[in-house]
C-alpha cells in the first residue's frame, strides 16, 4: 500500500515479502488483466491452476507431499494478493488448499495422502468441499445427505449446495451422515451415481465455479472414506484454516477499492476542486485506511499466532467477521466515492463490493460468527 504508516514489512521476515511481492506480480500480469472479462462472461479463468501451482501456493502451508510448507503468515499474505485480483481466485485456492488438501493430510490415509496430495499440490487435481445443503446451512450438524455401508461400499443420497469448484473438481470432500455419525468421503467425479450441476444467474463470484452436487445411490469405495475424520468436528475443522485465509484475502479487496477511490478522488474535478480536497470525501478515505490498517494487525496478529499453535477457532472467527465487514464497507464506500463511475466495471470497485457480500456469507455468516465470538465470551450457546 502507498500509504504504509505501520510499515508492515518491518513486522515481516524476508522470505514473507517475497512470496507476497512474487504473487502481487502475479496477479499484475496473469489476473488484473483478463478479470473482468471472466467477471463478465462468468467463467473461472481455469488456465491458471498450473500458475497458481508453480507459485507453489496450492497446499501452501502443508508440509510433505510435495507441498511448499511455506508458514500460515506467508501464505495469508500470498492470498491477501489474490484478493486484491479477485475473490474467485482467492476462492479457489482456499478450497483447494484449506478445504480439500487440508481435509486429507488431517484426515486421511497414508495410501490417500500419498494419491491426492502431490496431484492437487501440481494443479493436476483440482478439489472441492461439500458441507453445506439445500436446507442446512449455518447448521451442518442437521444434514440429510446419508451414507449406508454396503459391503466394500458406501451408498451416498442427497445434494449438496453452493460447493465452490463443483463442476470442475475431480475429486468432492463430502460430508455425509451415517448410523455412526458423520463421516468424509473422497467422491470421484466418475463415481457412479453422482453428478453436477452449476449454479447460474450469480450476482457475486461470477469468475468462479459455484455448482450443486447430487448424489443418486452414488457407490464410494470405502477405502474412499477418510478414516480420522469422526463427527461435525471434523468439517468444522477444516473451516478454520480456510477461515484465517479470508481473514487476510478480504483485505487484498479493501485494498484494491481504497487505493481506486484514493486515486479517483485526486483526479476527480467537481466544483472546481478534486474531490479528495473536501471534508467529507477526506472521512471517508481515512475510515478506509484506518480500517485495513487494523485488519492487518488483526490478520498478521492471528497468522503469528497459528503458526505457534495458539490460534484459537474463536479467534479465527473474529479475524474473518471483523476484516470481511470492513472490506465490505471500505467498498461500498468506495462506490460511493466513485460516483456513477463506480457502478461500471471499468473500475474494479463494484466486482470486489459483489464478491464480498458472498464472502460475508461463506465459512460462516456474519452473525453466525457473532454467535460464535458471543458463547465463548459469555458461555451462554444462542444458535437454537
Ligand atoms: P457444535 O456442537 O458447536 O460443534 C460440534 C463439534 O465440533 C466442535 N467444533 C469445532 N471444532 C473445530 N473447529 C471449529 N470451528 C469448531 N466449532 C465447533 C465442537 O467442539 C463439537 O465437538 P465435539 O467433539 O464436542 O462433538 O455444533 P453446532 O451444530 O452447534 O454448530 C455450531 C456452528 C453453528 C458454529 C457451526 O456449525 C458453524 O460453524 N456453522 C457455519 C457453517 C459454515 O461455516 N459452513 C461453511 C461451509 S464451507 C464454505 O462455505 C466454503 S466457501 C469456500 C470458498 O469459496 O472460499
Ligand atoms: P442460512 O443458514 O439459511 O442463513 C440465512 C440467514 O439467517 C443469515 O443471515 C444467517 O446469519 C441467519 N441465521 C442462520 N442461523 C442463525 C441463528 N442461529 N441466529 C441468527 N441468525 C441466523 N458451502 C460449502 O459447503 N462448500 C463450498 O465450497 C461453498 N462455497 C460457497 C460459495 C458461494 C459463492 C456461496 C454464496 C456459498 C458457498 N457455500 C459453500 C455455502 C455457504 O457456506 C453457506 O451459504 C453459508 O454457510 C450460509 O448458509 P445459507 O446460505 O444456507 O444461509
């Protein structure tokens, strides 16, 4: 940022800005570019999976398996720069990443682990996560999607929704109830008996993959089954590090919209002066930056603190509702600062407020969130 009055990269190792600085070039050359063609078109830019790999960011922070081990503050970092390109982006390598691989390095095999991670670490394999359905949401624990053993098989019926990847993953972490309570399944994508079926008309996310998935008597192997993971804990898990990376991506959005309305606002004449000389303009700039400011604290604060095994789930939850909030916010107010302009996509102001009211609602709502932080600073549970 121009305007760095923390000097972040004083609280940073080197290794940490380089990988930042090597994906911020990125995303100048591969994303800015072409994203708002693929915004509008409403496709994921799919040739970039291999980029995204030989930046060694798809399994960033695993350690074996042909993943980087990079810490969880270089990596936040690393997304913090994808976001500033697009959410959809973000989107893909948090689910690849923190959803699916994370999924199996916690919960798997060792046979699982050896097949799946170096392909989906190499960008060969692309995964996606299936939690949530039709009917159950901000509530996974009450999912109907079943699994019956049968023989050497498991037979999964019922659907899963808004699954981010869906229709391009080869292989779906699917959560599914059972007589001995949830359990994870690696459905691949000719297993019989399951399709796909992508979600249209989206107003948010339009450069990534949002589909259904449907399961029709769909036969698992059960050495497709991951052996560690035992009930709601296990899929919640798995939120948590996909959690912490929003935490950093959403302000790679705050980010892009503060330093665009920054700029709009010096260059923009009304009543004889920029617009950046009046008081009110000047408010709404400094709420901006005082914000992101926090937000990387925040963020920065929370990453440290994972990577000394200390980062709570609760914490993990306030960095997101806190720093998603506040991206959302420094957007629209860039917008607003933008005037008319702000509703075309000649700037990426509109896209990055769009994108963000799906990120308010993914890995937890906003007050899902709050109730969260709320049970754990009171002890009294307010979700039923
Ligand atoms: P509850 O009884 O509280 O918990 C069940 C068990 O899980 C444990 N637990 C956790 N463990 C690890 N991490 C967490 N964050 C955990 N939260 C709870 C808990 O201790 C308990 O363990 P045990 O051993 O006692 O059984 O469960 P609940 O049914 O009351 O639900 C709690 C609630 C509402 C917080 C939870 O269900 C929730 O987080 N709901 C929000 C759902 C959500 O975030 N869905 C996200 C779907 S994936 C997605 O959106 C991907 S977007 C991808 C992208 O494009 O980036
Ligand atoms: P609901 O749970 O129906 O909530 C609706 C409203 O009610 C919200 O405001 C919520 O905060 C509120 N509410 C609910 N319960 C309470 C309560 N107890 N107290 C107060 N308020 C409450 N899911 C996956 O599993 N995998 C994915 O890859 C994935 N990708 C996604 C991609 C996109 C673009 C989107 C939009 C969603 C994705 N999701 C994914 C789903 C996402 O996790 C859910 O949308 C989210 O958990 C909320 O569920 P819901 O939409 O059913 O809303």
């Amino acid at each position: 940022m121009k305007k760095d009055l923390i000097r972040v990269d004083e609280l940073l190792t080197e290794e940490e800005i380089l990988i930042r600085n090597s994906v911020k070039e990125f995303v100048k050359q591969k994303i800015n570019p072409i994203i708002e063609e693929n915004f509008r078109s409403g496709n994921f830019p799919l040739h970039i999976v291999k980029d995204l790999a030989g930046l060694g960011l798809l399994g960033a922070y695993l350690n074996g398996y042909e993943c980087a081990g990079i810490n969880n503050v270089s990596y936040g970092l690393a997304l913090q720069e994808l976001e500033y390109g697009d959410s959809g982006i973000r989107s893909f390598c948090s689910v690849q990443t923190s959803l699916v691989m994370w999924a199996i390095m916690e919960y798997g095999s060792e046979e699982q682990k050896s097949y799946w991670i170096p392909k989906m670490a190499k960008g060969e394999t692309i995964g996606c996560f299936g939690l949530t359905e039709p009917d159950y949401g901000s509530d996974p624990g009450s999912m109907v999607t079943k699994a019956q053993e049968d023989g050497n098989y498991w037979i999964i019926n019922g659907s899963k929704m808004w699954i981010t990847n869906g229709s391009i993953a080869d292989v779906a972490v699917v959560w599914a109830n059972s007589k001995k309570g949830i359990k994870g399944f690696l459905v691949e994508k000719s297993s019989p008996g399951f399709s796909t079926r992508d979600i249209k008309g989206k107003f948010s996310l339009r450069a990534s993959v949002t589909s259904e998935l449907i399961f029709e008597d769909c036969r698992v192997h059960r050495d497709n089954m991951l052996p560690k993971a035992k009930g709601l804990r296990a899929p919640l898990s798995c939120l948590n590090q996909a959690r912490y990376g929003i935490a950093w991506g959403a302000l790679g959005a705050a980010f892009a919209c503060y330093e665009t309305a920054l700029e709009y606002s010096k260059s923009r004449i009304q009543f004889g002066k920029p617009i950046a000389s009046f008081q009110l303009v000047q408010n709404k700039l400094v709420w901006m930056l005082n914000e992101i400011v926090k937000g990387q604290l925040l963020a920065l604060r929370t990453g440290r603190m994972k990577d000394e095994g200390k980062a709570s789930h609760v914490l993990i939850s306030l960095a997101k509702r806190n720093n998603v909030e506040i991206a959302l916010e420094v957007c629209r107010m860039a917008r607003d600062i933008l005037g008319a302009s702000g509703i075309t996509d000649e700037y990426p102001v509109a896209r990055h407020m769009l994108n963000l009211e799906s990120v308010k609602t993914y890995e937890g709502t906003h007050d899902i969130h709050t109730l969260i932080i709320g049970e754990d600073i009171t002890g009294i549970e307010s979700f039923r």
